[in-house]
C-alpha cells in the first residue's frame, strides 16, 4: 500500500501538469512538466533547439518568479546571471546542432548532454538500478558541465526511489551545502523534508496507531516542511509542502492527546495537563482542540481548581462554538456557576 506522501505526490504530480497543459512526468531536468520523456535525440539524429528554449523560459520563470523569501534572495542575486549565460550558450548550440549532419563530431558539452540523456530515460523507466550509476558517471567524466550538478540530484532521486531515505537525505543535503545557488536547491530541500516524511510509521492489521507510536520522524518533516514554506512561500511545491505538514500536526496532536490519555488512567493528572497545553498550543491547526479543552477541564474539576476549569471551558466555548464538545462545556460552566 502506498504512504501518504506517495499519495499526496501522485495526485498532485497529475493535477499540476494538467494545469500546465502537459502530462507527467515532472523533468528532474529544469523542475516543470514536459511533454516528452526525451531530453535530447540519439547522436545521428538533427536536434532542434525548439523545446530546450521553451524549457530554458520555463526556468527563468521558476528562478525568477517562484522563488522569494530570504533563502532565495540569494539565488536570484548571485545565479541568474551565470544560470542565463550558460542555458543561452545551450540553446544556441542546440540550434545550431540543427544544420549538421549525423556525422558531425560531438564536443564535451554535447557528450555530457547525451549521457545525461539516457541515463534520464532509464530514470524515467524506473530502471534506477542503471540509471544511477550512469548519472554518476556524468558526474564523473563532465564535472564543469551543468548536467553534473542535474546528475548528483538524480542520483539522490534514485535513492529517493529505492527507498533509501538516509542515503536520500544525505545526498540531498550535500547537493544544497555545496551547491546553494544553484535553481533547484528548493527542490533538494524539500526532498530532505519527504524523505522524513515517508518514515512515519505506517499502520498494518496487528500494528499499534500511527499516532501512539514514535513521532521523531512526523516532527522532523514538520519542522522541515515549515522552514521551506517560509523560505519560498511562491514554489510550486508549497501547496503540497502544506499538505504534507497538516497531516504531520494531525498525527502530532493526537499522539498527544493519546499519551495525555495515557496519563490520566495511571492517575497522573499533572503529566496529562502538559501534554494537553502542548497540544493546544504547538497544533491549533489539528482539529483535536476541542477534545482537549473539554479533557483539560474535567482535569483540573477533578484537581478542584475551579478557576482554571472554568479557563479551559470558557476557552472551548468561545473558539469552538460550532464544535460537539461545547454542550458539555456549558453544561460544566454552569455547574460552576458562571
């Protein structure tokens, strides 16, 4: 059974290209949607700079428009300029590439082009098993070509595919250290923050809750998915970004509650009422508020601190007006004779 990041990604992989008026796949390549899974001809073959001008607009759109916020002004200071330089002096090559005949001589940055090419095909192919190491081969034999740094991010997306999520996380992360200007950086982050995400643990018959286990990996990806939505507030994966986070503050809010329950059947009520303040105030987005304003008020009736039952009943009636709990909270109010 697929996880829910793969769900969430599934369904807006499709729902963005038809937007665009494309089909998936996304092209790891430039970060858009294409119409064809081929970046370049087979040597022999005229290749026409057409689509690589279309997909170098598509790029100066995303570095330019996309990204804002304070980790990308730096991308768009310091990258634009050298990123126009070299996409130009491709696409002219590319045109130019046009007139010749098949057995023309290929250069270094043509080579790069082509081995980055099939490489790309097997990744789309799903064959990553021989399109990893043929991306690190492109690494290796063209360093000052730009299909090294595209390549080393593939290389990561394979891992990403294998399930490999450390190995994942640690390829994404050096590509960002050593690469911060480069356009797809805010890809590369929020890979890191999925690849968190995909080890929350998942549900099986016999298996306890998702949310009465260990949340390490839900307030990682939560924190991550955070840090990028603030970053680059106009990518296109933002929308997704907040999807993922909302289930991540769902799943944290009821491991709370679940543990404040925990507490308060072992009679240790103190420990009960911190789990339900932090749930209350690190998740005010996660729906189960008005479950623990009702909890934390039977709490403190049970303690006999009358005023701050009355606080968290209050509190419940007044921010939930529409919520099941709010009856019982009344009703308490009154009993307490407010």
């Amino acid at each position: 059974m697929p996880t829910p990041a793969k769900r969430l990604m599934s369904i807006d992989r499709s729902s963005r290209c038809q937007r665009q008026g494309t089909s998936w796949p996304r092209t790891p390549l430039l970060g858009v949607c294409w119409e064809t899974r081929r970046l370049a001809s087979r040597p022999g073959q005229a290749r026409s700079g057409r689509r690589l001008t279309l997909e170098i607009q598509r790029v100066f759109r995303r570095s330019a428009d996309a990204h804002s916020g304070p980790a990308a002004t730096e991308i768009r200071a310091t990258s634009f300029p050298s990123r126009l330089l070299a996409l130009t002096l491709l696409a002219c090559a590319a045109a130019a590439g046009c007139g010749t005949t098949s057995s023309a001589s290929l250069d270094y940055g043509d080579n790069a082009r082509l081995a980055y090419a099939e490489a790309l095909d097997h990744f789309y192919d799903d064959a990553c098993l021989q399109a990893e190491p043929e991306f690190r081969n492109v690494r290796r034999l063209y360093p000052y070509t730009r299909f090294a740094a595209l390549a080393e991010l593939r290389v990561a997306d394979c891992m990403y595919k294998d399930g490999k999520w450390s190995e994942a996380i640690q390829a994404y992360e050096q590509f960002t250290r050593y690469r911060p200007s480069h356009v797809e950086v805010p890809y590369a982050r929020f890979m890191v923050a999925v690849c968190n995400y995909e080890q929350i643990p998942g549900e099986w018959l016999l298996s306890p809750r998702t949310y009465e286990r260990e949340q390490n990996f839900t307030r990682d990806s939560l924190r991550l998915l955070r840090r990028f939505v603030v970053d680059y507030p106009n990518d296109p994966l933002v929308a997704r970004a907040n999807r993922m986070a909302q289930h991540a503050v769902r799943l944290l809010a009821a491991h709370e509650l679940s543990v404040a329950r925990f507490y308060l059947r072992r009679d240790h009520q103190a420990a009960a009422i911190g789990r339900l303040h932090t749930l209350i105030t690190a998740y005010p987005t996660s729906g189960y508020e008005p479950e623990a304003l009702l909890l934390l008020g039977e709490t403190h009736l049970e303690r006999k601190e009358w005023s701050e039952a009355k606080k968290a009943f209050s509190e419940l009636t007044q921010r939930f007006p529409k919520s099941a709990e709010r009856d019982t909270a009344q009703a308490r109010l009154r009993q307490l004779g407010s």
